[in-house]
C-alpha cells in the first residue's frame, strides 16, 4: 500500500489486533508503548516491531490511537509539540464512561475534535470505532459481507490514506463526511456496545449504513 511506517499507540486488544492484521497483510507497523512486556513482547515475537511510543510516532506517517479517549489525551500532551507535525493521527476511541452506559462527551463536540485541539499539528481523522476487536483479523470475517468503517476528517489527503488502510484490512471505508461528524459516530459506537455486550450479540456485531 502506498500509505507506509503505521505506527499503532497502545498494546490493548484493539492496538494488538490492529497491529497484528496489519503486519499480516505485509504493511510496515510499528506498536508504539509506554511499557514493554506483557501482551507487547508477546506481539514483537511475530511480525510487529515494538517501540516506545515517542519512537514509533517519529517513524510513522500515519499513527493510529488505539487508546482510551483519556489516555490518548495524555499520551499526545507527553509528546514534544512538533511530534505529530503533518501526520494522520487516526482516533478509533469511544469516549464511555467507566460502566459503558453512556458517553463522557458529546452532543457539540467528540472525542475525536478534543483529540485534534490536542495535537494541532496533526490530521485527525476518526475511524474503526464501530468495529471491535474481535472482528480486526481477516480471518474473523471470512466468507462475510465486508464490514463498513465510517471515516471523518476534515483533509482529504488524510481521509483517503485512512480509506486505504481500511480496505487493506479488508473493510469497506464509508465516508463520514468532516471530523465534526464524530459527534454522531462516537454515540453509533456507543449503540453498537450496547448491542455487542449488553443486548446479547456478543462482539460479532458492527453497524452498517444502506443504501435503498
């Protein structure tokens, strides 16, 4: 893919799965953490180089926060002003509170524009925060429909780098339309957690806009 250095902040199971499904479609990927060890040393015996996350921002044109909204904040501000200078920074973050019953922000302004005010620099663009985890690898969904990843940005450039990740990984990008539009995202992310883990779909389920 023309869109090359993927850095991926955060070991979590997003960030592994993310990380993980990116080097088996043969990407460049780097997992950017605070600490090794744990679930991080376990992904740098495969095919996922494992740096701190002040070098594998450095390497990367494209860096994907697979982050808690909270901790994404925090990762950003730790990181020197020009760090994320030019580059697509992908927010993939929910911002629920710590029962998942309801979101900490949202209405007039997401998770997604507090990320862009924090890392001015950078081109925030807002995608892969319908689909859970347990649906990153290809292997997951084999044989299925391709599942939509609905991708908001205000640059075009980064939005299109963004849409060429996600059919690398074998989604269908879908745009959203301007970051702003993750006022509405983040709340269909929401939903689809009430759906995946309260309503008994269990993390098979992801949304889907039709056209009729």
């Amino acid at each position: 893919m023309t869109t090359a250095n993927i850095a991926v902040i955060g070991a979590g199971n997003m960030g592994g799965g993310l990380a993980t499904a990116l080097a088996a479609a043969g990407v460049e990927v780097a997992l950017g953490v605070r600490e090794a060890g744990g679930k991080a040393a376990a992904l740098a015996e495969g095919r996922v180089r494992v740096l701190d996350v002040a070098a594998a921002v450095a390497a990367a044109e494209v860096v994907v926060l697979a982050l808690p909204y909270g901790a994404s904040v925090e990762v950003l501000q730790a990181l020197p002003a020009a760090a994320l200078q030019g580059k697509v920074l992908v927010d993939i973050s929910n911002p629920v509170t710590a029962d998942f019953q309801g979101l900490q922000l949202g209405t007039t302004t997401s998770a997604a524009e507090a990320i862009q005010a924090a890392a001015p620099g950078a081109q925030v663009v807002k995608a892969f925060n319908t689909i859970f985890a347990q649906l990153l690898a290809a292997g997951a969904r084999q044989g299925k429909a391709p599942l939509q990843v609905f991708v908001a940005g205000d640059a075009a450039d980064a939005k299109g780098r963004v849409h060429e990740l996600a059919r690398v990984l074998g989604f269908e990008p879908v745009d959203a339309g301007p970051l702003r539009n993750s006022r509405y995202l983040e709340p269909l992310g929401g939903m689809n957690i009430q759906f995946g883990f309260f309503l008994g779909w269990g993390p098979a389920a992801a949304p889907a806009w039709v056209r009729v």
